[in-house]
C-alpha cells in the first residue's frame, strides 16, 4: 500500500519488543522484504515519542482510580 500509493518501499518498521513483531509471521514477512525491524526500550521516553508521553497520565488515573 505504502508502495502504491507514495512510489517508496518500507526500509526500517520500529516497534516495541511484543512477541508478535519479533516472532514468527512479521519477522519471516521482514526478513523476505528485506525490511530492518527495530526494537525499542520499554519506557523510553525518546525512542517511545507521543504516544508513551500521551498514555502515561491516563495510566496514572487509572491506577490511581483502581486503588
């Protein structure tokens, strides 16, 4: 889709380490496209960008809320 509709290939998918993306289906789909897959460290907040800094105050209110 990326392909058809911008004329570029996929070179490097960053994710976090979820098993999904570092087993199986993905990394044989990576490795036959010759895409890099990167991995991230948890609660990074550079490597995690908005979306880390975005979920950690809903997270806090629900933990918070639950106790």
């Amino acid at each position: 889709m990326v392909n058809n509709q911008f004329g570029v290939s996929i070179q490097t998918i960053r994710s976090d380490v979820a098993s999904e993306f570092t087993n199986g289906p993905f990394k044989e789909c990576f490795a036959e496209k010759g895409i890099i897959h990167e991995t991230s460290y948890a609660d990074t907040l550079e490597q995690n960008g908005r979306a880390e800094c975005k979920n950690r105050p809903i997270l806090n209110v629900a933990r918070a809320l639950r106790f």
